[in-house]
C-alpha cells in the first residue's frame, strides 16, 4: 500500500509515517521543506500520483481565524483535488474533538480553521474522507508554554479537555490509514484534565518557565468541558503520569 502522509516532519506526522512504514507501507513523506506545499499546491499532484491513501497532518498556528480558515480550507481544497486526480480510495484528516461546533469555536479563530478544513473535505470527498478527530496532546502543554513564556513566567489557557499522548495517537491513526473506518473517528485520553494543570507539571518536571499564569481565553465552553467528546470515542491507554515520566525521566522521582 502506498500512502502520502501531508505534514510528515511535524509532531504527528513524523510518527504516523513512521508506524505506517513500520507496517510495510511504501510512505511518501510531504511537506514544504521536500518541495510539497499543499497550500499553494507546488508538488502536491506528484507526490500523490499511484497513492492509495492520504493522511493529511499539515498545520499553521495562527489564531487569527481569517488566516486559519484561509489555510486549512485552501489545503483541504487542494488535497482533494490531488486526491480526486490520483484515484485515492480514502483521506484521513487529522482533526480536533469537537473543534467544528459553532458554540466551541465562536472565540477560537485556529478551531474555525478546523471547522473549514472538515466542511471542505466533507463537500469535496464524500464518503472518501475519515475525520480523525483527537482532543489535546499532552505535548500541547509544552508547546504552549514554549510559545507563551517570558523569562520566568509562562502563561497557559484554562481547557478541561480528556487529553492524550501523541504517540498513543499515531498508533490508532496508522491503523485507520490501513484499515479504514467510520466516517468519523474520536479519540481521547483515560481521563478529564486542565490542560493548565497539564501546563503546571510539565513545567515542574522541566523546571522552566518557574511560574505558570492560568487564563481565560477562548470563552467559558472551553474550560467547561466542551472540549470532551459527546459520544463515543477510542480510549488511549498512556496516562498523564506515565508520560511524564516517559517523557522528563530525568525529573523522576523529583
Ligand atoms: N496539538 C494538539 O493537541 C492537536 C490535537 C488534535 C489535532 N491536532 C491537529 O494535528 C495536526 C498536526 O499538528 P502537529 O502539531 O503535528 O503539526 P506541526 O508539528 O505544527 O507540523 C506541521 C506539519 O505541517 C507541515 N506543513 C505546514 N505547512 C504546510 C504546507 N503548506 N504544505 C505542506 N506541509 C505543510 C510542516 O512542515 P513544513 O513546515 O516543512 O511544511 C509540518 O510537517 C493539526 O492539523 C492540528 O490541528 C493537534
């Protein structure tokens, strides 16, 4: 099977590519760096020509919902064209637990981006198209924090999410991207947590930034639950405390 993972230098896509060639897969690796940009589209027909499966893990982080919107709706436009042109026989997006709902992302300009990027696959792919939706990582904490920091203080936003490892998420994503599955696909982590809370302990473990702000961004759905899923949903199995010693073991037992 060959498969072009889109967004395969990033936090996800390295992994999944990584499972999928595990798996015997023949994986084409994209992204801007190895002249694939599924934005302005350069390279994109190429690396999709003969592909069976596309799994598409590109990302602009950005919370001005114009540029979000503008981005993820143009690479999914763009992918499906590629993806209509080459006689794949699915594309996964990777997507955000409920991410789409008006009432989740009327003040989160990134999540509207989201919203855009599921409603043009829908319209352009029909049933060809899996939404793989995950809630938070737990390595959002640390990329928050190393975007949002000033010297000693560090600032994280209040989310009550159900949270997970990434890699926890590849391993399930590789196995849609092989196997197939429903239309919608929900993936969420063994418990509910703050993602400031998250924020608090990573910083603890890495001993930076020394202090962690909690704020109130995004409007009250997001620190209220919202974030959860609704219905059903694929439980991982790495705790938030086994990740962190995975991840800090230096710090364990600190
Ligand atoms: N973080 C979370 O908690 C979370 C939860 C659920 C879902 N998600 C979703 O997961 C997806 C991936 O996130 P991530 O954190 O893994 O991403 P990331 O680490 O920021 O990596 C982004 C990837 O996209 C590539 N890329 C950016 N612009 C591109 C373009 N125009 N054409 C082709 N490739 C492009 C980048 O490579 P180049 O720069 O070389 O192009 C890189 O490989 C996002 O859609 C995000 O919304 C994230």
């Amino acid at each position: 099977m060959k498969i072009l993972v889109i967004g395969a230098s990033g936090g996800m896509g390295r992994l999944v590519a990584d499972r999928l060639e595990k798996a015997g897969a023949d994986v084409v690796r994209a992204h801007r760096a190895v002249g694939v940009d599924a934005y302005t589209g350069a390279g994109l027909a190429e690396a999709a020509r003969g592909v069976d499966v596309i799994v598409e893990c590109a990302n602009n982080i950005t919370q001005r919902a114009s540029k979000a919107i503008d981005f993820f709706g143009t690479v999914a436009a763009n992918v499906s064209e590629a993806a209509r042109d080459a006689g794949v026989q699915r594309v996964v997006c990777l997507s955000i637990v409920n991410a789409a709902q008006p009432q989740v992302n009327s003040k989160m300009g990134y999540y509207q981006g989201k919203a855009r990027q599921e409603e043009v696959y829908r319209r352009e792919l029909g049933d060809r198209v899996i939404l793989f939706r995950t809630t938070q990582w737990f390595e959002l904490g640390a990329t928050m924090l190393d975007s949002m920091s000033l010297g000693p203080v560090g600032v994280m936003a209040h989310m009550l999410s159900r949270p997970l490892a990434v890699a926890d998420g590849a391993d399930l994503l590789a196995d849609v991207a092989l196997n197939g599955g429903a239309a919608v696909v929900e993936v969420a982590g063994p418990a509910d947590l703050d993602m400031l809370d998250v924020a608090r302990e990573i910083a603890r473990r890495r001993g930076t930034p020394r202090w962690v702000l909690g704020i109130n961004f995004g409007g009250k759905v997001i620190r209220s639950g919202a974030l959860r899923p609704d219905g059903a949903f694929e439980v991982t199995a790495t705790t938030f405390g086994q990740w962190l010693d995975q991840t800090y073991p230096a710090a364990v037992g600190a």
